[in-house]
C-alpha cells in the first residue's frame, strides 16, 4: 500500500510521474470559466492537454428515454498527480454531465457511499488512484445489487442483513441515570476487536462473494463481522455471546461461507473478514459440543 | 430482519461433520487408491482377490465406513452447494428428501455389495 | 443479494475473468466433489456386478465370472484408463483442496490461502503426470 | 404526510444523539436524513473527545480551558454545561459498547491534546467519531427509531407572525431522494436540526460533499439568528487535493514544514520562534498562506510536510495512517517524498443560536451539533470539543423537545428590541434577497394562522413542489455547479484565513452576483429517480446564505479573535468586541446585530486573559 504505483499505465495517456504543474481541477474550472470557456471547448481542451484519463461509467434511469438500456458512457477527464476515480466521476459529472448519479460524501474512506465496480474489482473511489489502474477505466455499480440510478445500488437488503445480526450493545444492566460506573475491559480484548470495529458498511465484501449473490438470506461478511465485534467483545455476558452465537448459528448464517476469501481481499478498510467468519464457526461448534 | 432467520435450524452439526468425514476420507482414500492402483492394479482385480480382502473384518468395516462417510460427505456437499445458490422452501425440502434417500440406498446397496465381495450373503 | 434485477449485459459479460484465487477454488472444488459422488455411485454400480458373481465358485476359480469380467473388460478400454487418470486428477485436487480448506476453517495459514490454491493445482498437476504410467499399464492401444 | 413527536433532521453524532435521547423521553421520534445515518460526517472525526474523567481533573478545569480557548467569545453556561455533562455522556458512549482505547488496567485511555491543561481527551484509535457514530446508530437501531435516510430536507413549516420570536414550527417538508417524492412531515412536539457543518462554503475543505449548511440557511430564513458565523477553523494540514486531514500527529512527532526553496519557514521567518510547527492552528495557516503569497509556495498553492527524517520503523510505528492517507488520496509515498498540505477549512464555531437545551428562538424548533451555536466554542474551538457537543447538547435539545423540564436557560435567543444594532457596516452590497424569486420565502404565508398545523404544512408542501418543478422545467441558464464553485473559490480568497475589509467586500459583491445567477438557475437531470442534480442545486441555495452571513460577519468584527483574523486591527479588541455578531434573515433583508458575552458562570466569572501562543 504504501509503495509508489506511478507507472503509467497506457500510451493513450501518459502521465509524467513527476507531474507537477497541475492546478486544482477546481482551479482549472475557474480559469477556464473566466477565460469564457464552456463545456465542449473544455473537453477539446482537456483532451489537447494530452493527460487525460479515459473512464467508462455505467449508465442506467429508469425513467429518462435513452437510459433504460443500461449503457457505457466515455468520459475523457484530464488527470492530475493524486487523482482519485471519486475525483475523475465528479469532474466527469461537473464538466460533462450533471445528471452522472453516484454517492460519495467523505472523500476519505470513511462514510462508505462509494463503493463501485472499478475495472472489475469492488473498490471505493475516493480511495483508489487512477493511476493504479488500465485504461480505459470501467466503473460500474456494484454488481449482485439493484441498481437504481448509474452508480447508485438499492443498499436496502445490506441494511437488512446488518440490522439482522441485533448490532448493538447488550447488556441489560446498564443503569438508567447517573454515576455510571465505567466497565473495564483488557487493552488485548479491545485490539481483538479492533479489526472488526473498522466497517464502514459500504457493501463492497458483500457485493463480491458469490455465496450471498445466490442466497438471499446469507447473512453476509459484514453482518457477520459486526456480530463478531459484540461476540468477541468482554464487555458483554457469556449468555449474551451465546445468543450471538444463536443468530449466526442459523442456517444462513456463518455455515454459508464457503471460505471464498473475495471479500477479505476487496474490504478497503482490510478486516480480516474470512477470519472472523471461520472464527466463529468454530466457537458455534465449541458451543455445540459443550451440550453434547 | 431478525424474524425472517427466526427458523433455528443449527447448520454447525452437518458442517462439523463435513469437516471430520472429509479427514476421516483423505486418509481411506489414499489407501483405497493405493491398493487398487498401484499395489494392485485395477486390471487385475479378480473376484478371488476382491473376496480374499474383503472377507477381512477389519477391512470391511472400513470400506463400509468409506462409503458411510463419502455418500455422507458428498450428499451433504451436494446439498450445500444447493442451499448456497439459493434453494429454498418445498424444492429445498425435496431435494433433502431425495439426497437422503439416495444416500441411503447407496448405502445399502455398496453395504449389500460388500457382503456379497466377502462372501458372507 | 438481489437476484430481481437483470443487469444484462453488464452483469453476464466477462465477468468471470475477474475471479480471484479464492473464487476458482470454491469454483474447481465444487465441481470436483460433484464428479466425485457421480463417481461414487457409477462405482457401488458396477461393483455390484458382485452380486451376481457370488457363489457360483467354478466361474470365479475360472475367473470368467460376471464381476471379474466387467472390470477387467473395462479396464481394457483405453478410455476408462484415460477417464481413470481424469478420476484421479479430481480426486486429488479435492482432497488437496479439501486440506486446503480445512487448514483454512482451523485458522491456520489464512494469510497464504491463494497461494496455497495454486499449490494444490500445481501438485495435482504433477501428481497427476507422475501416475500416469501406472495407470495407462498393460492397456491395449 | 407523515407525523412524529420530535422530528430530528440529520443523523450525524448529535442528531443521533437527540433521537435516543428525545425517544427515552417518551415521544415518538424519527430520523431524517439526507444521507444514512453512517454516512455522516461525524464519521471522520479522529482525534477524541474530551472528558473530565479522571481523578485530579475536573469539569471546572475543563471549563475553564474551553473558555480561554474561546478567546472568551463562550458563554459560560454552555461551557459549563458542556464540561459537566461531558464525562457522564461520555461514559454512557462506554455502555453503549463504543470501543475505546484502554490502558493496561481496562480503563478507558485518555491522551493530551493542544490547549488542554489536563491529559482528558478520550479517544478510541485514530477513528474516534467512526465509533462514535456507530456505536449511536447501532442504539437507534436497537431502539427501533424510525429512520427515514436518504430523505432531503427542504425548508421547515413555520408560522410568519412579523416577529420571529412568536413564530412556531410545526414540521418539515423533505424530498425522498430515491423516488423524488416531496413530502410533509408533522412535528407534533419539535423539530431539531443537526445538519452538521457549512465547510462546502469553501473551495478546500476538511467537511464532507454533504456539509452543506442546509440546517442553517433553513433556520436562518425561518427567523433564528445565525451566531459568530465569522469564526471559522481553518486546518494548517490537509491534502490539496481533495482536503483529507494529515493530523496535528504528524507535526507532533516532529515533522517539518518546507517552502519551495526548501526553507524551514515557521523558523526561518519568525512566524513561531518558539513552537515553530507546533504553534496553534491559526498560527501556522497564516505562515503557510503567507509563504505561498509572497510566491515561496509550491505550485503557487501549498507547502511541504515532511516527516523523512523520523525514520520508516517510527513512521509505521505512529504514523502508519498518514502514509495510508497520504497514498491513497494524493498519491504520495511519505517515506520518500514530502507530503504537500495547505490550509483548509475544517470547523464552523458559529451556527444557528440556542440555549443550553438546544431550543431557538422559534417555538417548537431546535439545533444541535456543528450547525448550532450555543456557544461553547466560541471564537475558537479546542480539538476534540466538537464530539463532546455532539452528545451533550444533542441529548439536551432531544430531551426538551420531547418535553422535558431541563429548567429555564440562562442563554437568551432571538432579538429583542434593546440590542445593540449594526448600522453602519458599510456594506458594499446590499446582502440578502435582492433577486430572489418569492418561492424561496421559508415563511408560511398563513398570516400566522397556527391553529391548523396541518394546513400550514401542506402550503409548505405545495410551496417546495412548485420550486422544484420551476427547477426542473427551466431547460437552460445555468447551472448549480458554475455558481457553488464561483462562491467557493471567492470565500476562499476573501474570507479564508486572511481577511481585509476589500477583500471580504469583494466577496460579498460575488455572492451577490450568486444570488443573481441563481435566478436562472436549472437542473439538467429531468429524473426524479436519485436526482442528485436536484439535491445539490437546492444546497448551493444554501451555500449562498450561510456565506453570505459568514462574509458579513468577517466584515463587521474588526479584530483579532480566535480563528478571526482582520488586517485592519491585528489585535484582540474586549473593549469592542466582546460580544457575538448575529445575523438575522428577516423578511429577506439580512440584519447584522450584536449580543454580549456572558461571561458569568455559575460560580465564577471568566475574566479575558491574553491567549498566549
Ligand atoms: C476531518 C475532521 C476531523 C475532526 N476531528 C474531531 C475530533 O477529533 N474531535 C472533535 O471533537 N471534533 C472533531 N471534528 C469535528 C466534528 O467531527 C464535527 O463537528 C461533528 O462531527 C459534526 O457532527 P454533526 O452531528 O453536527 O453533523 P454531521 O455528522 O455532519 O451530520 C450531519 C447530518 O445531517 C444530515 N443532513 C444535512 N443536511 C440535511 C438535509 N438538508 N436534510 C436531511 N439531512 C441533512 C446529514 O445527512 C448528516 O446525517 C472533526 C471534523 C472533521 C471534518
Ligand atoms: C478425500 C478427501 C476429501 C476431502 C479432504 C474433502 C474435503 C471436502 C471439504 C472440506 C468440503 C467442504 C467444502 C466447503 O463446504 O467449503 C468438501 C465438499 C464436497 N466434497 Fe469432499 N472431500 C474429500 C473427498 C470427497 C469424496 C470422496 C467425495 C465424493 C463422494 C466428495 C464430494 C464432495 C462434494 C460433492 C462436496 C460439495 C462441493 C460443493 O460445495 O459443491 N469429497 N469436500
Ligand atoms: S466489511 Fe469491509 S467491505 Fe464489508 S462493508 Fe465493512 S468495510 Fe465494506
Ligand atoms: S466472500 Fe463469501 S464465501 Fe465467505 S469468505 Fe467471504 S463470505
Ligand atoms: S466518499 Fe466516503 S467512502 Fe468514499
């Protein structure tokens, strides 16, 4: 991660790894304006440049004529050192085409609204280079959910699934008023969960096993990963835990996961998501065994 | 939400045992293979032979242990893999229905099969 | 998750090329475990020729009874020799696999696991190659 | 229509925090958000919250610190009740699961942080407002909470008696972004607005896309003063280009800032002789912006941050997240380059006006979180004291809506004839509607009919149809972006760290000529699936008010306070300005007016000291 990718990757755009007489694309934008620039003269003018970087977007509206056949729209949006795709969608949409739907909102890997189908991976967009990319750059949305608009999935069954896993704190002696009295809880207990605490939700594991694209009720990586967090966590009663360990136990909890990794592999916050489902199928069955 | 998985059905036990079948078969398999690939070769087997291993208990039980275990393990993979893409409600039901019975006839009949190879029907 | 809506195009196209280790794994064992019980039971099958052969002693001292003929009968096919070599092929990536994968359910070696999916394949490979000898043994072409 | 108790708008930390607090109190509460509850920007907060915890620390200390890192533009009731609250709510965090750091023994950890004089800064990793608002979400979803996300709220449903102090809000009307459906929503007991901060205001922001200021623009054209709107935080380091936080960590383990001719600026021109990289926030902001201005800066735009020399293993030690930040969004190894950062804007002190239970001047309405002004920060604030307000204020702004006696405020709301007023400010412009088309009046014209809540609330309705279909329709002029950038850049030049009075009249005139272009604003999209189009182009509505107010603001105060900076009086001026510039939207003409500083708490008085750097 933290080795420089600067490789250009294309002769249709080759980037000077050294780059550094970019503006901001805002900067650029308000030259451009002032100069009475508009829109066309603005790709002409992108494209002259010569650095620009291709992207493919997804395009689909239930409702506008012209985009109810889910289609590829090429947008050629000048590149800059440090350039993010979330940064090329946006110029994209500004520049190009405001009715280029997509959510993002953080821009720092935090509020998970943008994860995307990016050259054939599931990545957040704020977090990936361009430059570590091929080109063309096909971003589409999320495969295995309903897409609503462009880049826009129907996240609906992925809150479901979280909200299934009871997510939050259970502990039934937590004293209405005052003077709460704090519990402790062990450094090592808490870097145990530390991992799993990390979910942005943004859907990306979940889109990429194909265990929960065939079954709807899978529970998925992420709900099973929260339920970790509260399992694994000392601060709750063993009965607690048990009860947790009930709901994944289920038949389309922990036992769907057929070990496929993919999700581990596209978390962009790197939670050892396999790990946590394999641990806890054998705590199921640790707990299993205790009754027999 | 939470009530849709109200259905507690534990999946752990047949996972457990997917688990214990498949070492329990590595190990018989490799000596299954041996045996009739390279210290016997399966173009010589011979109803003689066959008999003169299978009269053996021991052995026996373990080749009946063998296919317990591989229809099991293979049946309940079967039925996974289904569960997996989705199969649900009565179809789901059915299929269980008939990979049980299926097992349960090859099981008989391999258990039939063996007994006549040692001579014993 | 949801099946409802058909992305055409964009959902079938190409799609697999983006698989991962991890996905062929799940892929090739899957479909090694189902040819080994369709196996399994063409096997119980035709051993149960034995059935037949059983008592009948001066066929079986003459090793012309029924059982012993249909083995040996097909172990004289040059396809079943090659389909034997397929068998083991299958047998041993799923086993290596299955090794694999319960190395993977008791936590160990999580951080190698693609690597360790090429290993099966690469071993299945040459354990494959290395019995082919003993198997195509005596078989006429 | 829909119909709740308490209808609580944005689902950030405080808004989060009001819903539980407003549904324990008994009434029938419900979320409205533009984005999921998780997707707030409360997210992104890293560094922790400060709590008096500890034996041989006290809420008093905390007090006290918060208040002379106000530069005592606080008042002293919500600062207190800030550092009183604190540790309880904090602690509450704590039972609700929220995964803290902790020391060896199991206690909760808590670090030092800049102005603190005790080490009370409670923190969960480097993800502090993460857990925050997760560990909240996950007590609504527990609760059951209605959550009605990825619904635009649009304006607010109040009464138009001529003074704002009589009107009463009995709702709000909100778009479902998904489906385009414009909706109203009845509030039976109260409405409270947790929209979160204004940082989209600015061309370079630490703020998320969604902080867009909506709560206060619909507050501020409701009747309720906006406060201290001037007093803006600016970050010395975030990335240039997308604006990501490099954390104060990084200068703290001793990481040296570089003009382009490689010069260690901080000492070499006398900026901080003492601190150097570690002066306060302000203090670094202007060095970098002046190195860029008098043309040291690299690409005429930012400095280097360059933190090489700590060596890889402590690096990856301490700072392991700065190298993933660094990569990530700007592409920069920082083991083997300097990382470029520049100032941005990260925290707005001011907001809409309430007392210590959150409630406005407008019966029925209330604010909390980064979009109010209660005001504990004052004119700046100390980090790590945001997500203390969050819980703190959000819980008591929840709890009075729903009915509950917290006891009357000490903190007054809205105007009344015996305050001082601005007159001459010589504005050169003049702010406010001038242009505006009628449907954009947040005021019900009921002639202040309130007997029929109902009704007043399907005007409302009607009134945000008709402005979006007028959107929709209009198939040319211009379009939302062209003029949120416009107004970006010009706050960012005008009235970004360094303001004179040219430069903030110079942006007032732009925003002016905002206003203007707005007229023929149109949204290309004809969509009403997941019109973002739509959405952005009613937030650039509000941009332009929440601007406005802060560019007046920064033209009216002419002194040195806090994050406040004026060329013309580089000092401090209490014998002036002690007292909190207000804005008010009445009737379309933006009024600029002052309230004093309550300084008296409830024990002792804070006496203005020198905020020595
Ligand atoms: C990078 C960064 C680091 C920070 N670090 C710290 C720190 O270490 N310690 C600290 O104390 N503070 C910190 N802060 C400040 C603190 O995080 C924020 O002030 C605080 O999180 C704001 O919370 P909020 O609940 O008011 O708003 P937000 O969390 O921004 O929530 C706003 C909510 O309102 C909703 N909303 C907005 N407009 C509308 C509308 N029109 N209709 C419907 N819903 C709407 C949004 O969907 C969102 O849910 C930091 C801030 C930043 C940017
Ligand atoms: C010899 C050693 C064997 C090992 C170590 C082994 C291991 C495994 C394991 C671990 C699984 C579970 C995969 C999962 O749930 O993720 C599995 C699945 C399966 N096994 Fe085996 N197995 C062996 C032999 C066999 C045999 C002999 C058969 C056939 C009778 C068989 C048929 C299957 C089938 C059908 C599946 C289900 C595959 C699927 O998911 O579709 N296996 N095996
Ligand atoms: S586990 Fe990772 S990939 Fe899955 S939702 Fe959470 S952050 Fe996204
Ligand atoms: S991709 Fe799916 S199968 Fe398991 S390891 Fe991850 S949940
Ligand atoms: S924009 Fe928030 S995660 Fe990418």
């Amino acid at each position: 991660m933290s080795t420089q990718q600067q490789e250009p990757e294309t002769q249709e755009a080759p980037e000077d790894p050294e780059m550094k007489g970019a503006q901001s694309p805002q900067d650029r934008r308000l030259a451009e304006k002032e100069s009475g620039a508009i829109d066309e003269e603005s790709e002409k003018k992108a494209e002259l440049e010569g650095e620009t970087v291709h992207i493919k977007v997804f395009r689909y509206d239930p409702e506008v004529e012209g985009k109810q056949e889910p289609r590829f729209d090429d947008f050629h949006v000048p590149f800059e050192k440090g350039m993010t795709v979330l940064d090329a969608v946006i110029y994209a949409r500004d520049e190009y085409d405001s009715s280029l739907t997509f959510r993002h909102s953080c821009r720092q890997a935090v509020c998970g609204s943008d994860a995307f189908f990016i050259n054939g991976k599931q990545r957040l967009a704020c977090k990936t280079q361009l430059s570590e990319l091929e080109q063309p750059v096909r971003i589409e949305p999320l495969p295995h959910q309903e897409v609503v608009k462009d880049l826009v999935v129907d996240m609906g069954h992925f809150y479901d699934q979280m909200h299934a896993v009871e997510p939050y704190f259970q502990d039934e002696d937590t004293p209405e008023v005052s003077d709460l009295e704090e519990q402790h809880q062990s450094p090592e207990n808490r870097e145990k969960i530390k991992m799993s605490s990390r979910c942005i939700w943004c859907g990306a594991c979940m889109s990429s096993c194909n265990i929960a694209a065939g079954d709807n009720q899978y529970l998925g990586p992420a709900a099973i990963n929260k339920a970790y967090k509260f399992a694994m966590d000392d601060r709750e009663s063993e009965e607690i835990k048990e009860h947790r360990l009930r709901i994944l136990e289920q038949e389309h909890g922990v036992w769907r996961c057929q070990t496929q990794f993919s999700c581990t592999e596209v978390c962009p916050k790197d939670i050892p998501l396999t790990e946590h489902i394999q641990e806890l199928k054998r705590e199921a069955v640790k707990k299993n065994l205790k009754f027999w | 939400m939470a009530e849709r998985y109200s259905s507690f059905v534990p999946g752990g036990t047949a996972w457990l045992l997917q688990r214990i079948t498949a070492a329990f078969l590595v190990v018989v398999l490799a000596f299954h293979f041996f045996q009739l690939h390279f210290v016997n070769h399966a173009a010589d087997v011979t109803f003689q032979g066959t008999q003169a291993r299978m009269s053996n208990v021991g052995y026996f039980l373990t080749m009946v242990l063998f296919l317990i275990a591989g229809a099991f393990h293979g049946l309940n993979g079967v039925y996974n893999a289904l569960v997996n893409q989705g199969l649900d409600g009565t179809p789901k039901k059915v299929v269980l229905a008939v990979l049980t019975i299926a097992g349960v006839a090859l099981v008989v009949q391999g258990t039939y099969v063996a007994l006549a190879m040692a001579g014993w029907t | 998750m949801s099946q409802s809506y058909n992305r055409g195009l964009v959902e079938d196209f190409g799609r697999w090329k983006e698989f991962t280790a991890g996905m062929w794994a799940w892929i090739f064992h899957k479909f090694t475990g189902w040819m080994l019980i369709g196996y399994l039971f063409t096997h119980i099958a035709v051993l149960s020729t034995a059935i037949g052969a059983a008592g009948d002693t001066a066929a079986i001292q003459a090793e012309t009874d029924i059982y012993t003929t249909t083995i040996q009968g097909l172990e004289e096919l040059f396809i079943v020799r090659v389909l034997e070599v397929g068998l083991l092929a299958v047998a041993v990536f799923h086993i290596l696999n299955g090794l694999r994968l319960l190395m993977v359910d008791l936590g160990i070696g999580l951080e190698a696991q693609d690597k360790s999916f090429y290993a099966s394949l690469i071993l299945t490979g040459v354990i494959t190659v290395a019995s082919v000898p003993t198997f195509m043994k005596g078989v006429g072409f | 229509m829909y119909e709740h108790d308490v209808i609580v708008v944005g689902a950030g930390g405080a808004g989060l925090r009001a819903a539980i607090a407003a549904h324990e109190a008994g009434a029938d509460t419900a979320l409205v958000s533009k984005l999921h509850p998780v997707r707030s920007h409360t997210g992104a907060a890293e560094g922790g919250i400060n709590a008096a915890l500890q034996e041989g620390d006290d809420w008093e200390l905390h007090a006290y610190d918060t208040m002379k890192g106000s530069d005592y533009l606080g008042d002293a009731p919500a600062v207190e009740t800030l550092a009183q609250d604190a540790p309880e709510d904090t602690m509450r965090l704590e039972h609700w699961g929220m995964p803290f750091s902790r020391e060896e023994d199991g206690t909760v950890s808590q670090r030092p942080f800049g102005g603190l004089s005790y080490p009370r800064t409670t923190y969960a990793g480097a993800e502090t407002g993460h857990h925050l608002l997760h560990t909240m979400y996950e007590q609504v979803v527990k609760r059951g909470i209605q959550v009605y996300d990825e619904w635009y709220v649009m304006n607010l449903a109040t009464t138009n008696e001529p003074d704002p102090n009589d009107r009463e809000c009995h709702g709000i009307v909100a778009y479902d972004v998904q489906s385009g459906n414009i909706e109203g929503f009845k509030a039976n007991d109260g409405v409270v607005l947790a929209t979160g901060g204004p940082g989209q205001a600015f061309d370079h922001t630490t703020n998320a896309v969604s902080c867009t200021g909506d709560g206060h623009a619909m507050a501020y054209r409701a009747g309720v003063p906006l406060e201290d709107m001037e007093f803006i935080q600016f970050h010395p380091t975030s990335l240039p280009s997308t604006g990501v936080l490099i954390s104060e960590g990084v200068r703290g383990e001793g990481g040296i800032l570089y003009n382009s001719e490689g010069e260690r600026f901080m000492f070499e021109y006398g900026y901080a002789n003492n601190s150097g990289e570690l002066a306060s926030r302000d203090v670094v902001a202007r060095a970098e912006l002046t190195e860029v201005d008098e043309g040291r800066g690299i690409e005429d735009e930012y400095v280097h941050l360059d933190m090489r020399h700590l060596g890889e293993e402590r690096i990856v030690d301490r700072l392991e997240n700065i190298l993933h930040l660094a990569e990530d969004f700007e592409g920069v190894d920082g083991l083997v380059e300097p990382m470029p950062v520049k100032p941005g804007q990260h925290y707005a002190m001011g907001g809409i006006e309430t007392d210590e239970n959150g409630q406005t001047n407008i019966d029925g309405l209330y604010a909390a979180g980064e979009c109010a002004c209660v005001s504990v920060h004052g004119g700046n604030r100390l980090g790590g004291n945001a997500l203390p307000e969050l819980i703190v204020f959000g819980k008591r702004a929840g709890r009075h809506a729903a009915g509950e006696d917290l006891g009357e405020p000490e903190i007054e709301t809205g105007y009344t004839g015996d305050i001082e007023d601005e007159d001459d400010a010589g504005f050169p412009v003049t702010p406010g509607r001038a242009g505006l088309d009628d449907v954009d009046e947040a005021i019900a014209s009921d002639g202040g009919v309130t007997a029929d809540a109902k009704g007043l609330l399907e005007r409302a309705v009607e009134r945000e149809r008709d402005r979006v279909e007028r959107l929709l329709e209009r198939d040319e002029g211009v379009q939302h972006a062209e003029i949120r950038s416009k107004l970006q850049q010009a706050m960012t030049d005008y009235v970004n760290v360094f303001r004179t009075e040219d430069g903030v009249k110079k942006a007032l005139k732009i925003i002016r000529e905002c206003r203007q272009e707005y007229q023929n604003v149109y949204v290309d999209d004809p969509s009403r699936t997941f019109n973002t189009d739509l959405q952005h182009t009613i937030e650039t509505r509000n941009l332009i008010d929440v601007a406005e107010t802060i560019a007046l603001g920064a033209l009216v105060r002419n002194e040195f306070r806090g994050a406040h900076w004026r060329q013309e009086n580089q000092r401090r001026d209490d014998e002036n300005w002690l007292k909190h510039t207000m804005v008010s939207w009445d009737g379309g003409e933006p009024s600029v007016w002052y309230r004093p500083v309550i300084l008296e708490g409830e024990e002792k008085t804070y006496e203005p000291k020198e905020r020595s750097y």
